[in-house]
C-alpha cells in the first residue's frame, strides 16, 4: 500500500535543511558545532525511516527509486556547474585569488580536465565542482548507504525467518559501527568508493537507525504523556549538550575513534529532538507548518543552489564592508568579518533563492504549456 504524507517528516527535513544553510554560512561557532553533530545523520535517518518490508520484496523498484532519486539528479546538476565552471571565472564569480578557509582556490578546468570530471561524474559519482557544488558527496553517500543497507537486509533475513525488521537493522548498525571503528583505528580505505567510504559506513548506520526509530515510534508511540518519553527527551538534550561544548564531529572526512562512541548518539539524539519538535508543529495549521513542510519537500533544489545563491549575499557584504569584488570567489561565504550577523542574510537567501527559482521556474513552464494548448 502507498504510504502516507509524513508531514512531520517533512517539518524535520525542513529543519535539517535550514541547519545546513546555516552552517554552510558560518554560524557562530557554539550553533555550528551543535549543527555539524547531528544535521546530516538526520537525512539518512528519515530516508532509513521510511524502508519497509515491501522494499524488501521487490527490490529492483527500490533500487531503481534510488537511483532516479538520487543518481540522475547528482549527475544533472554536476554536469550542469561543470559546464558553467569557466564561465563563472569569466563573469567574476569564481577566481583564483579567493577560496575556502585553507587557503585553497579554483582554476578554470582544460577541455580534457572537463571530461575527466563528467567522466567521474557519470562513474563514481565524484568530479563536481568542489566550489559550487561542494555538497554533492550526499547522493553517493545516500545511494550506496541504501542500496547496500538493501543487500545486508536480503542476507540476513534470507538466512532467519526469526528475526523482526528491527532486529536486521540493529544487526546492520552494531557491523557498520564494527567497521567503522575497524577502518579508523587502521586507517583503512574502501577504494572503489570515492573519499574513502566513511561516510557511507555512517549512512549505512543511521539508515538502519531510522528503520528502528520507526518500528519503537509505531509499538510505543513516542506520547508525552508517558514519563519515558520525557526521559529519552532529556536524554536526548544532554547527549547534544554535551556533544556540542565538547565539539564532537559530524560526518567528516577525518574521524577519529572517539567518533565511533559519540557520532551515532549525536546523530540519534538529533533526530529524536528535531522529530518530536516537528510533531509538535506539525499538530496545528499555521505559517511555519506550511513553511517548513515547504522546505523539506522541496529540500533537494536548497541543496543543490544554495552555495550560488550565497553569491547574492556575497555583492551585499562586498558593499557593505568595501571589500575586494574578487572575495565573491570565497567558498562558502566571505571570511572576513565573519563573526557579524551576514550569516542570518546568508541562510535567508541560500533558503528563499533556491525555492523562489524553482516556484519561477514552474510558473513559466506552466504558462509556456498553456499558451501551446
């Protein structure tokens, strides 16, 4: 049977969306370093929250949803920045005096850099353009962290009729963390998956953490009137607490072992607190509801435009300060002065740009398609 409209979900998505925006702005260090433990776990949890049996059955259509979902938009849009990558050096949007925090800068691609790159773009899902389409390493880490997630499923339910869902996905969680600790404390890389396959290992785990969730959410039903709900909340609080004063890391690329311990309860942790706080606005017909729902349905064109939409910001900040007209190039944002409020404009706009574009968009294709009728 078709599932349901999970608004709630969408609320929570559309949280975790407007987070990223705003760490991708360069928030105050306090809300960033709560943002970065929990934001992106979140994502897989809600993809993990909604595997069912049925996706188990028949595993080509889930298969191939995955990849419509995920593959043919990372492609689309890779080879879209990559086809515009010059012609930003040319309009001045990009440059090589400015570039990240480290230092690092972009240069115009050669003709053969630029197949190179489509071609990694079409076989490993790696080759964007690092400055405008820097988050693009979550449809790979999505796609294969599923479809795997999938595959391990299979086995060990093929193997015993026994075991409930849940139990296959603790099964699932307890190897992935196993692994993950296996890899860091070697420093082991898998190699046919680009930047190493941690990330992946982290999707695999929070995938079958949202497939939990969901089975404990549908027996108990999470109700505030139980005290164990407002236990798991406090819980919950304090995990983030304390894993933001102590800065413990997201899905990095460098992790270390102590992320093994505290990745997974920041990542859980998040989702439970964000998910309740959802249901809470989603229990009414208001502004924010609609807005946030909004956000999260349409999540994936923020994800995709938002690092150009900073580029209108970028002008405004560049007035402002009187600054080099070449600091547009700086990826994310402009570092200077980076500790004022530009980050609040940077996350309206890197939210409302991307959204208005797509509304624009629709809107004329739609006149288009009546004027032709």
């Amino acid at each position: 049977m078709a599932q349901a409209r999970n608004t709630s979900i969408s609320i929570a998505k559309g949280i975790a969306i407007i987070l990223m925006v705003a760490g991708h702005a360069e928030c105050p260090g306090t809300l960033m370093s709560l943002i970065y433990i929990f934001h992106m776990p979140l994502f897989f949890i809600t993809a993990g929250y909604f595997f069912t049996r049925r996706n188990v059955e028949q595993p080509w259509d889930f298969c191939c949803k995955r990849f419509k979902g995920l593959y043919v938009p990372f492609v689309k849009w890779s080879l879209f920045f990559l086809l515009i990558h010059n012609v930003m050096f040319q309009v001045g949007i990009l440059n090589e005096d400015f570039g990240n925090w480290e230092g690092g800068v972009t240069h115009p691609y050669s003709l053969r850099q630029a197949l190179q790159r489509a071609v990694h773009i079409f076989t490993a899902m790696a080759g964007y353009d690092e400055f405008l389409a820097g988050a693009f390493w979550f449809f790979r880490a999505l796609l294969i962290s599923s479809i795997l997630f999938l595959v391990f499923f299979r086995l060990i339910d093929g193997r015993s009729q026994r075991l409930k869902g849940w139990h296959i996905a603790a099964i699932i969680a307890v190897a992935a963390i196993g692994f993950a600790a296996l890899r860091i404390s070697f420093g082991l890389k898998v190699v046919n998956v680009v930047q190493g396959g941690i990330r992946e290992t982290w999707g695999i785990l929070f995938f079958a953490i949202g497939v939990i969730y969901r089975h404990f959410e549908a027996s108990r039903g999470f109700s505030p009137r139980h005290w164990g709900y407002w236990a798991a909340m406090a819980a919950a609080v304090a995990v983030l607490v304390a894993g933001t004063m102590n800065h413990w890391a997201g899905m990095n690329l460098a992790p270390k072992i102590r992320d093994v311990a505290t990745l997974p309860l920041t990542g859980a942790a998040g989702f439970f607190v964000t998910h309740q706080l959802s249901r809470l606005i989603d229990g009414r017909e208001w502004w924010l509801k609609r807005l946030l729902v909004l956000c999260g349905e349409r999540s994936l064109y923020v994800y995709v435009f938002h690092i150009i939409s900073f580029k209108v910001v970028s002008l405004v900040k560049i007035a402002y300060y009187g600054l080099d007209p070449r600091q547009i190039g700086c990826h994310m944002v402009i570092h200077d002065h980076h500790d004022d409020a530009f980050w609040l404009l940077y996350t309206l706009v890197g939210v409302a740009l991307p959204l208005l574009w797509l509304w624009g968009y629709r809107h004329l294709k739609a006149k288009v398609q009546a004027l032709s009728a």
